[in-house]
C-alpha cells in the first residue's frame, strides 16, 4: 500500500517552558515528533530530559508553551480545555508508576471510575468493568481494596482502569519501577497484547531490557530528541480492528395533543 498513514500524535516545533527570568529553562526545546497508529514507542533518557513532561502534553494534561500538537489531525491548542478533557478520555489511557488507584474503592470500582465520567450508569459502568477484569483474570479480585493486593496485581488493575474506556493511545509512564523482575515481565506481556491489537503505546522507561518489546526506540536528552530508531517497518505495524458503528436510537414519535371538546 502507498497510501500514506495519517499520524496519530504529531509535535511540531514543541518547546515547554517553565519559569521566569534567571530562573527559567525549556523542560522541551523545539521537538519534532510523528507517531503512526499501532507504533509501541519506548522513550529512554536522563532523569530531567523532558520524557515526563512530553508524556503529559501527549495526555493533555499539560500544555505547550509554543509549537503544535496534532492528535488524529486536530491541532489541540485550538480546542477548549472542555473538549480536551472529553478527547482525553475516549481516545487516551493512563497507566502511572504508583498505580494511582483511589485507595477507598474496591478493583471493580477502581476501574469502572473513567465511565462515571462518560455518563455511565453505575450499573452498566461496574458490567463494563467487569469485562474487562475478566481479561486480566482478575475477576475474582474484583472487591478487593488494593491494599489486599500485591504490586502486580495494582498495576494490572491500573491497566484494566487505562483499557476501560477502550482508548485508541496508551500512554505508560514507568509502568514497571516499582516491580520485581517477574511482575514486570507479566506486565509487559499484557502491554504487547494490547499493542498486537492495534493499540498505540508510547511508553517511557529507565530499563533498556524492555526495548525489545518496542517497534521504536527513542532517547531523549535536554528536552530534545537525541536518537530515534524503528525497529519495525511502517508496513509491518498491527492495525486496530474497525469500530461498529453505534446504533442510532429510534426516535420517539412526538405525542399528539389532545384537543379539548368544545
């Protein structure tokens, strides 16, 4: 096929600034960035190089100083913190190195939490939930509090919570730090799964072992991009099956006013 891949994150020109006067430096400088649907990009470098706070820009949890950002073709500076938040939440997941899970709900609730924000019923949210805690065999966790469950299991949990939404990105910051070396590689077997789907995934990591699970290696180092390697080519990336189409729903027949007999 020669039919060129519109890019599912694309940075032009992206600089982040934080402070004033002496005290001021660019946490990102002018970077560049295209990223394909279905790519599993890893991003490496030097504690203070930037990779955080690119990782939150892609989320829109943080905003550009200057530059453009493109998410599916739409430039992000020109939309409403509103319908970011709501571009957020149907095409973004989050996965964090402390899990991030509300300490006073059970697993089930944990993960059905990004629905209430999309309106759901509670009933329909925890049915939602559910299904996806059955992927990860964690069903007959699903009313445990996570401190009854070990860091491994907390971080598939948090995974189920990033997949709940069935987002197009997965942005993954750390996702194994604070993992031992087998439940980190249960982790990371979960991420290629996910990514076989056709998933987009952009994850930053210390460990250079886990590159192996890339199809692209990017080091960053003083809020630059210093070297940017595809280990799989274009034509080879998995592609997300097509979404139904959400059935329309009938429409009610407008009531006919009864007139009253004279």
């Amino acid at each position: 096929m020669n039919e060129r891949v519109q890019p599912i994150i694309e940075l032009n020109e992206l600089s982040k600034r934080y402070g004033i006067g002496d005290a001021e430096y660019f946490a990102l400088s002018n970077l560049n960035l295209t990223i394909l649907p279905g790519e599993f990009v890893m991003i490496m470098g030097p504690s203070g190089c930037g990779k955080t706070t690119l990782l939150n820009i892609m989320g829109l949890l943080d905003r550009a100083t200057s530059g453009q950002y493109l998410l599916d073709g739409k430039a992000v500076e020109r939309i409403s913190r509103r319908r970011q938040a709501r571009m957020r939440g149907n095409k973004i997941g989050f996965i964090f190195q402390n899990f991030n899970l509300v300490p006073g709900l059970n697993v089930i609730e944990n993960v059905a939490l990004p629905l209430v924000y999309r309106g759901y019923y509670k009933t329909r949210r925890l049915t939602v939930a559910s299904k996806v805690l059955e992927r990860f065999h964690l069903q007959e966790r699903e009313y445990y509090m996570p401190w009854q469950m070990s860091g491994g299991q907390n971080q598939r949990v948090a995974i189920a919570r990033a997949l709940v939404n069935n987002p197009s990105i997965i942005l993954a910051d750390e996702p194994t730090g604070n993992l031992d070396s087998r439940n980190s590689h249960i982790v990371m077997e979960e991420l290629k799964e996910i990514h076989d789907q056709g998933n987009t995934i952009v994850m930053v990591t210390h460990n250079a072992a886990l590159t192996t699970y890339a199809t692209r290696v990017i080091n960053m180092l003083d809020g630059q991009i210093d070297t940017d390697v595809k280990t799989t080519a274009d034509a080879d990336l998995p592609t997300a099956a097509p979404k139904e189409p959400k059935k329309a729903k009938p429409r009610k027949k407008p009531r006919k006013n009864k007139k009253g007999k004279s």
